[in-house]
C-alpha cells in the first residue's frame, strides 16, 4: 500500500514536471506583469492547485509534498509555463509569493505567537506544571467521556480566539486525555469542533469582528447586529456543538476515528507511524509540580490576550468594549498578550524557585522545536491560498454565485452554503471565504425588502466557510488544532471529515427549510429550522449508533 501510494505521488509529479517543461518551451521569454493575466484567470481552472494538493494530501497521507505540489501547479498555472515568472510568481509576488506571506504582519504576528505558546507549554512541562494538573485531573475527571466532555467545556470557554483556543485546550487538556487513553486525533477533533463553531457564534470573539469588517461600507447595515442575528441560524455550528456531545455521552464513533479511538483504549494514541511531535522533550519533568504552574500561566494568558485585542481596538483611547473587540487586530493583540504573559510566568516560576534562569533558557528552543512542524505547514498552506488568490477564484466564484441569484432566492441559502463550503475547502480560508461572499450577499438581499433572508443567507455564508475549513488540509484553524493535540495533521483531517460532511449534510437541509419558510413569509418563523436541523442532527447520530452496534454484533457472531 505504502509502494503504491509513493508511485501515485511520483507520476503526478513527473506530469506535472513534464507539463512544465512543455509550457516553458512554448512560453520562452518575459511578460509584462502590469497586464499579465493567466490563461486559467477567474475559471474553474484557479481551483485545481489546492484540490490537487487536498486530494494528494488525503491519499499520500504526507502533507509537505503535497502543499508543495499544489504551490507548483498554481504557480505553473499562473505563468503558463514561463520559468522565470514561475519562480518569482512562486517566492516573490507581492500578493501570493512566499517570501511576501511571510514578511506579512498579520502572518507573522501568527507565528510569534505560535512560538511563544510552545515556549510557554515547554515552561509549564519543565516545572511539572502538566504533569501535576494530569495527577489532579486523574482523581476528579475519571473517565473517557469526562476527559471529553472536560476539553469541549474548556473549549467552549475559551472563545475570544481559534488559533488561541486551539493551543490552550491543546496544553491544558492533551496530559489528562491521554491518561484515559483517548486518541490525539480525537483530541484534535474536539479541539477544532470548539474552535471556530464556538467563535462563530460569539459575540465577543476575534472572528465577530471579522464577520463586522466585511459587511460593506455605506451598506446601511449595522454589520455587528446582523451578526447577533446570523447565531441561531448557524446550522453548522450548532450541529457541530450537539455532535461533540452526543458522541462522545453515547461513546459514538464512526469512520476513521473509530480505528484511531479502538487503538488508543488499547494504548496506541496514534495507530500510524507518524509521531509529529515525538522528538519534543515534554517528558523531563520537575516532581515538585503544583496544578497552579498551569492554571496560573493560562489565566493571565487569556487576561493578556483579551486586554491586548481591546488594545488593538482602541479601548483605551476612549473605544467602548464592544467596538474594541469589532476593530481589533487579533494577530497584535495576541502577540502582546502572550509575551507580557511570558515575562509574568518567567517572574512567577522564578519567584517560586521552580526553574533556573539556564532552564528558563533552554526552553526557548525546545518551545520552537515544538512548532516547526505547524509553522511550515502555514507558511505553505498562505501560500498555496495565495496562488488561489492570483488564479482569481474569488471572481469564478463571485459570478457562479450571481448567476445563481436570478429566480432562485429560497434556494440561495443552500447554495450560497455549499459555494462557502467548497471556497473555504480550497483556499483554506474562512475569513477568506466570508470576506468574498459577505458583500455578495448584502447586494443580492436588500436589508429593507428581506431582512430575514439576508440574515439567513449571511448565516449560511458564515456557516459554510466554517464547515470548509473544518474539511480542508490547509486550513489554519486545522493546522492549530493539529498542533494543540500533537496530532499528524492528515490524521486529523481524514478522522474529522465523516464528522464535519455529516454536520454538513444536515445544515444544507436546514438552509433549505429556513430559505423556503423566509422567502415565503418574510418572518422569523423560518427560526424553526434550527430545532429541525438539531433533531435531524441527534436523529442521524443515533441511527449511526445503531448500525455500528449493529456491525459490531455481527463481527462478534462470526
């Protein structure tokens, strides 16, 4: 199988080598970019390099490769073959190249946090921090299904932030899952399923923000109360919420987790070889460990990530708090929250004789170790995002979405979910996702003639960039979850897709309803696809149930 697998990977490669070859020989010469346009520009064409890295990603089950491929063939795309302007579209255009991804301010804010969360979780290891919070929770949380149940609690908490979120439950949860044997790659799912489900439907959180931000100026909409009111129509996120809990009570699993979660109560945490975060020194411990060298660390980080994105937004300058949050920057604002909480918890450990200023030291290092591996799949899922980008597969998506909008405005709401979906699958991007179709959106419903189903369409945009970032290897947020439970990043995504296609399934049929009720009444009434999708949702769970039960009796028979 393995064989098999790099045979695939290797004549996808020399295809697209040789199309390259061939391209370059009939493409000799410059061109002038001012006027440049690729010959795949705003076509369906502009989505085939991240399904071709998505779809390599999944059968390979090696992530780095397949980014890289997915780079290349955009980066091929948009050239048409020419070498020279392959190269410096790939590393140095100023709107999807590398080198420009990297030198952005809001992508490096992201990895300066990154790091500082991996040195402070290498502090919290090193004065036994993790490992006296796993002995406290061993004696209060004493089951799978409370050690579940704990992580999606702590992640519903936590909700100023994904990439936050993701790294905090991570660490805090990570000691006490695996001490009842509970797989990092349902770990991970549970960290993602309570991250941006959970933010989406915050109003005080990183992403209402930029849900606010991306309603258009002049619009005559008050983009923060339409958010307020998009909460109960959030199918996705409401559904994904009742699925963390109806699993992990009624102990469901299906799909590949089922494999991963089999494995672990038999004690394998991983089932496959891959340990993406073996070689990370998390195992020298200090015995004299108190709970509060990790409780402390994380209550002032969330104190000081919170006060740094209200700095952002101006709260001190006269801004009122919610507005604070609408204009904040959330990369700024957590990078100065988590180094002032670094030099807090340096003075704390230090004050209480836990550590040495040499240890101090030497978990600098150890905490960027750490992040190496989420930190090169960022860097190339931005840039895979940005070739996209330069495909223009934002405008294919603009008029597939407007040609949809004549005649068909009950059915839009499902369509406008299923376009979000797949746009955020493919450019791994939710923010992304909503920031193109939001505008869309607001031109196609008039906020005077059919409130309700802008709010309703606005809802489904929201919920299907959510839904396709779940789906999607190169999103963020799923590289973040990965990170936080030391998961291999495939595993992630192969066990977390049944779950998320299945949430999906039941909130398109929940836009559906809620689309053909709003249209026909223009009323709230179309509220009462909520309860429908949410019984749908429990329904389909426990009909699952059955048949694995089912499944599994038959095996025993035989």
């Amino acid at each position: 199988m393995k064989n098999k697998k790099g045979l695939i990977f290797l004549v996808v490669s020399i295809i697209i080598i040789a199309t390259f070859v061939v391209f370059t020989i009939l493409t000799p010469g410059k061109v002038d970019v001012e006027t440049y346009k690729p010959s795949v520009y705003s076509t369906i064409g502009a989505l085939l390099p991240p399904f071709l890295a998505i779809v390599l990603a999944l059968i390979t089950k090696e992530v780095y490769s397949s980014l890289f491929v997915g780079i290349v063939s955009g980066a091929l795309l948009y050239s048409n073959g020419n070498l020279e302007l392959m190269l410096n579209t790939m590393l140095y255009d100023k709107e999807g190249g590398m080198v420009y991804k990297l030198a952005s301010e809001w992508n490096v804010g992201i990895i300066v946090f990154l790091v500082i969360l991996g040195i402070m979780v290498a502090l919290m290891n090193k004065v036994g921090g993790s490992a006296a919070f796993g002995q406290w929770a061993s004696t209060h949380i004493k089951t799978r299904v409370g050690a579940q149940l704990a992580t999606m609690v702590l992640g519903v908490l936590i909700f100023i932030d994904d990439y936050f979120n993701c790294l905090t439950v991570g660490s805090v949860m990570r000691p006490v899952t695996d001490r009842h044997k509970v797989s990092r790659s349902k770990l991970a799912y549970l960290i993602d399923a309570t991250a941006a489900p959970v933010c989406i439907i915050a109003p005080v959180s990183s992403w209402a923000a930029a849900v606010t931000s991306s309603v258009p100026k002049g619009s005559n909409i008050n983009g923060f109360t339409m958010f307020l009111n998009t909460i109960p129509y959030n199918f996705y996120a409401l559904t994904t919420i009742l699925m963390v809990i109806v699993i992990t009570v009624f102990k469901l699993d299906f799909g590949p987790m089922k494999i991963h979660e089999d494995n672990a109560k038999n004690g394998d945490l991983f089932t496959t070889a891959a340990r993406p975060y073996g070689d990370v020194s998390d195992e020298i411990q200090s015995p004299k460990g108190k709970v509060i060298d990790l409780i402390f660390p994380i209550i002032v980080l969330i104190i000081c990530c919170i006060i740094g994105m209200i700095y952002t937004g101006g709260f001190f300058e006269g801004v009122g708090f919610v507005d604070a949050f609408a204009d904040a920057n959330a990369s700024k604002g957590l990078v100065f929250g988590s180094i002032v909480t670094l030099l807090i918890t340096f003075v704390f450990y230090i004050s209480r004789g836990s550590l040495t200023f040499k240890e101090f030291t030497e978990c600098i290092p150890e905490g960027f170790k750490a992040m190496v591996s989420p930190i090169l799949i960022l860097t190339m899922a931005w840039t895979l995002s940005g070739m996209t980008g330069l495909l223009g597969a934002k405008f294919y998506v603009h008029d597939v979405l407007a040609a949809s909008a004549g005649g068909l405005n009950m059915f839009l709401p499902v369509i406008i979910f299923i376009v979000a979906l797949l746009l955020a699958f493919s450019t791994g991007t939710s923010w992304g996702t909503f920031a193109i179709l939001i505008p869309i959106v607001c031109n196609v419903f008039s906020p005077s003639d059919s409130y309700e189903m802008l709010v309703i369409a606005t809802a489904a945009c929201l919920s299907g960039a959510v839904c396709g970032d779940h789906c999607s290897p190169i999103s963020d947020t799923t590289i973040m979850a990965s990170a936080g439970a030391h998961c291999d990043h495939v595993n992630h995504v192969s066990t977390q897709l049944p779950y998320a296609l299945t949430a999906a399934v039941v909130s398109a049929i929940g836009y559906l309803l809620a689309g053909i009720i709003g249209y026909n009444t223009q009323s709230a009434l179309a509220l009462v696809a909520a309860p429908v999708s949410l019984i749908l949702m429990f329904a389909v769970l426990i009909i699952l149930k059955r048949i694995n039960t089912n499944t599994y009796e038959r095996v025993k028979k035989k």
